[in-house]
C-alpha cells in the first residue's frame, strides 16, 4: 500500500515539490489506481515474454554523415534565462 | 464547403484561392469558437503568408502541391518551427520549437496550411480535454459535456466546421475517443506508420499521429501526406505507402468481420449498444460476414495501459527541468528549486499524478512487479489480435462505452476517467491502426462512435470498411447545434 511517505519520496525523485496538504490529495488516487493494477497478479505471466516495443525491429541504423546541427541561438531561443550564448542557473558551487 | 474533399475541389477549380480558404477557417474560428474554446492559437500572418504563395504558385502555372491552400488544425502536441508548442501545459508557455515534426513538412510540401494550434489534455494526458491549462473545451454537440480527449480540440474543431481537417495524437485512444464522443472520423494509424519526428513525447511506445476529418474518404485523401518511412524516427517503419483513395473503391463483400465478446459488457451505454449492433447488422446485410470472436485478455488493457504509459511518460517528462525551453517559476533560488518548483507549479494535477505513478512502477523493488509485468500481459494482448486477425480482416467494437460525459464530471476520479478508455487502449499495446466512425446518436442527441480495427500496416482495410459505412448511412454529415446552419460559400475577397 502507498503512504504519502512514499509519495513524498516518489515526489523527490521525479523532482515535484510536494506539500503536505498536496501529499494529502495525491495519495487517495494513487492507492485505487495501484489496487486495480494489481489485477494483473491474476495472470501467470512466467512462460510470456515482455513486449517493449511492437515493431519488429532491433539496432536501427545509419550511415554517420555530418549534416548541419542547430545553432546556437536557436537551441537558446526558448530558455527561460540565457547569458552569453549559455543556459542560465542559479549557482551550483559556493 | 466542409469536407476536405469539397474544400480541394473548390481550391483546385478556382472558386476559392487558397487566401480565400484560410480568410474563410479564420472567419469560422471567429465566429465558432467563443463558444467552443477548440483552438488554443492561431497565426493569420503566417497562414495567409503560406496561402499568398500558393495562389502565386497556381498563378504562375507551377503545381502547388495536392492538398494546395487546404486549411489543417494542428493539435498543440506537434511541432512547427517557430510556433509556440505548449501541449496545454504551464511548463511549455514560451517554447517555439526550433524545427518542423516531419508530417508539418510533409503536409506542407503538399501544400496543406495549418492555421490553427488545437486544445487538449495537458502533455495529452486525459480523456476530457478538461486538464488543459489554458481552455475547457467543450463538445459541439452539447456545450455542457467534454469533447472527449486528449485531441478534444482537433475533434470540436472538426465537428463544429471551423476547419476540414486536423492532426491529433492518439497514445490510448487520444483520436477515436474525441472523433466518437464529437461525431466525426479519426484514424490512429499502425504504430511506425507515421513519423513521430516532433510530436511530443508522452509514451513512445505507444503514441502515433493521426487524421480527424468528417469522412473516411478525406482521411484517405490526407493519410498518403502523413505516412512514410523517416530516417529522423527511427521506430518509423520502411515499407512502401500504399494507394489509399484505391480503398475506397472496394465494398464488402466477401469481409470478415470480428466482433469482440468482451467488448458488449455490464457498463456499456444501451444506446452504445444498440447502435454497434445496428451496424453489424447493416453489415451483414451488405455482404459482410460477422463473425463473434474472443480478445481474451481486453479486461487487463487498462491496467496495463496505465503502468507502461505513466512509466514511460515519467522519463519523457523529465527533461522538463525549467532551463532548456518553456517556463521557470520565478522565485526559485537554487538548481534544486528551479526543477522542483517549476515542475510543482508547471504541471497539471492529472500528469503529477502521472509522473508519480510512473516513478512508482519503474523504481526499485518495483520494477519487476509492475513494469515488467505490464510488458508481459501486453504480449497476451497482442497475441489476443494476432490469432483474431488469424480469422478475420477485421474487428469492429464500440469507440467508447458511453457518448460524451458532463465537463468536470471525471475530474476529481481519475480511475474513473482511465476506465472510460477500456475500449482503445488495447489498440495501442498491440500497436495496429484503429478508425472512429459515427454510428449513431444517443436519446440526448449525442454522437456514438463505431471503432474498426485491422492487422498491422492494413489501414487500407480500415478505410474500405469504414467509407462503405458511409456510403450506407450519414450519421457523419450530421451537423451539430453550434453550427446549424451550412457554411456552404467560401469567404471571397476582391
């Protein structure tokens, strides 16, 4: 059963900040969602192979040509804060 | 003037310009609209820009292309160069992607003008529309229900004639749910049919580009446009496109039709009901050959659906970290800040939710639990449709188990709202193409939506059963009370 222990910690590490009046709504939810999903406990599953992917398909490759890339400006152009053809962050290292 | 069919004629005999056409969708947006809330933006200069070319094109003897000056909707999902691409989201306010998605390429090599940015369910996590961030849309039939969702916008769009046409997205029933509950047609193509190069990722696994129009024949007129192999994706698939319009010369008979036993359950709507039914019969009596089969494992879809979709959205959506596009909350002081606040305040409730859910199956001690086994019922449902398409060329199900719910009605019962998908998402896990047809309406007037499924990479059967539907009955040319009356003449400008 989920508690909002580990929601909170679910929250962490998808990096949400969660409150605790936040917590509260999100875990009613989240224990009937995961209680119906537990149904596929009634299939024995041990002889089936898991299908990640439908196509059949396995190491797509191509040839390595250099093409053009983005520019710089344009990978910039929808940041929230630049500086100096750079993304801006509040600082990492005291 | 409604279908793409009538919109094309017009264009290519010169009864409307392809300035006329996009001033005639703006116009129609204008006035549709305020009561709809379909369209999340729109660009008139950019549209009328592409459209002035191609009337210079046509002018100038060249060939503007087959879809020349025909107005596109594009679900606020799917890239566009310089355009901004929110999927309804908070955290995307801001983002104009550097690039096309390969099928805005392709649409507007053929000369198809997108006009119109289209609401949604945030990040197209819904089946209302109702978790935008920005608009409730609301269903053309009946102002006080949902559209369905996520693609609600493209689909309202469509159903109330303010455009021929719109792409939408279709993860686990995205574009049959909304083109049902709307009363219009949408086609969620064979997973690696279409480029999925710049439409933005919730689970790629399982979401795929589509049509939504109001005829088979107008999806088999846009789908050659939008279909194709592109190095840029490579879950795309190499194989040659078929002919589609050639599918739709071909009737019934001697086609084996499938109909599901677990899909006629308690919970499916009477009038749902009796409106499949109808249809098989009308089926039968043209030369079709119904058949009952069994999907054995359809009840363990949603289930299944919901672990691998959340698990596979969870690490999409991570690269939503308030540095690299969209928006920042503003009062975040440290890294940590930046991605914790921004992603509290920048996502909607239901895709936290679902961003926690899939952090839940994929982390440890889990994993094997949830995630892998989501992976392995998937196979049985898989081979639930190979072994049916064993017998039949296709399989013909109810879109959805009821017609349009009331707005706000799921929102606060998410598990309420993912069962409404029982009928779709299995579509989706076992990757084949699906087409929403109307069928009937209910005793409210609202629209019912008929699902056909093929084999893989068989749209083509898609398109014959569902255009010799519509030969034999014209629930899709009905027209809903927002729009009443025809919009028969395009807009002409001297």
């Amino acid at each position: 059963m989920i508690t909002p222990e580990t929601v909170a910690y679910l929250a962490r590490l998808a990096r949400i900040e969660l409150n605790e009046t936040d917590l509260a709504r999100f875990v009613p939810p989240l224990q009937e969602i995961l209680a119906y999903v537990a149904k596929l406990n009634e299939l024995d599953t041990s002889q089936v192979e898991p299908t990640a992917h439908v196509l059949p398909l396995t190491n797509v490759s191509r040839s390595d040509d250099p093409l053009p890339s983005l520019s710089n400006a344009a990978a910039l152009q929808s940041a929230p804060c630049t500086d100096e053809g750079c993304f801006l962050v509040p600082p990492v290292i005291e | 003037m409604e279908t793409v069919r009538e919109w094309l004629n017009a264009l290519r005999t010169g009864e409307c310009s392809a300035r006329d056409a996009v001033t005639t969708a703006l116009e129609r947006i204008r006035t549709v609209d305020p009561q709809l809330q379909a369209v999340i933006a729109i660009d008139p200069e950019r549209a009328l820009a592409q459209a002035d070319t191609i009337d210079r094109q046509r002018a100038g003897g060249e060939d503007p292309g087959p879809l020349a000056g025909l107005p596109i909707g594009i679900k606020d999902v799917i890239c566009e160069k310089d355009v901004e691409c929110t999927c309804a989201s908070q955290i995307l306010k801001g983002y104009r992607p550097p690039y096309d998605a390969t099928v805005i390429t392709m649409l507007r090599r053929a000369g198809a003008i997108p006009v119109a940015r289209l609401n949604m369910d945030e990040f197209a996590m819904g089946s209302s529309t109702d978790h935008s961030a920005f608009a409730i849309t609301r269903n053309p039939w009946d102002t006080n229900r949902i559209p369905g969702g996520s693609s609600g916008g493209s689909a309202a769009a469509v159903a109330a004639r303010m455009l021929p046409c719109a792409l939408g997205s279709d993860t686990g029933g995205s574009i049959r749910q909304p083109a049902a509950l709307c009363g219009v047609t949408g086609l969620k193509p064979t997973y690696g049919r279409v480029s999925r190069y710049g439409l933005v990722a919730y689970a790629s696994s399982l979401d795929q580009i589509g049509p939504l129009a109001l005829t088979v024949e107008d999806i088999a007129l846009l789908l050659p446009h939008l279909a194709g192999h592109d190095p840029h994706d490579a879950t795309s698939a190499n194989l040659p496109v078929p002919n589609y319009p050639a599918a739709l010369f071909q009737d019934l008979r001697g086609v084996r039709l499938g109909v599901p036993k677990e899909y006629f359950i308690a919970g499916l709507d009477p009038a749902v009901e009796t409106a499949v039914r109808s249809a098989l019969h009308l089926f039968a009596r043209n030369g079709a050959d119904c058949v009952e089969i069994s999907l054995p494992h359809t009840e363990y879809a949603i289930a299944t659906y919901y672990i691998i979709a959340t698990a596979e959205a969870s690490s999409n959506l991570a690269r939503y970290d308030g540095i690299h596009y969209g928006w920042r909350a503003p009062e975040s002081t440290t890294l940590d800040e930046v991605y914790s606040h921004t992603r509290r305040r920048g996502f909607g409730e239901e895709v936290i939710r679902r961003i926690i859910l899939g952090t839940y199956v994929l982390s440890s001690g889990y994993y094997d639990a949830y995630y892998l086994k989501a992976l392995k019922v998937r196979t049985l449902i898989r081979q639930d449709f190979t072994r049916a398409f064993d017998t039949v060329d296709a399989i013909v199900t109810p879109t959805s188990p009821t017609p349009a719910f009331a707005l706000g009605e799921k929102l606060n019962d998410p598990l309420q709202m993912y069962l409404s998908d029982i009928f779709t998402v299995s579509v989706n896990l076992a990757g084949i193409p699906g087409l929403s047809v109307p069928c009937g309406f209910s005793p409210d007037g609202l629209p019912i939506g008929l699902q056909i499924l093929a084999k893989p990479f068989d749209e083509m059967m898609l398109l014959r059963v569902g255009h010799a539907w519509q030969q034999l009955t014209d629930f899709h040319l009905r027209r809903p009370p927002v729009c009443a009356t025809s919009f028969s003449r395009p807009t002409t400008h001297a």
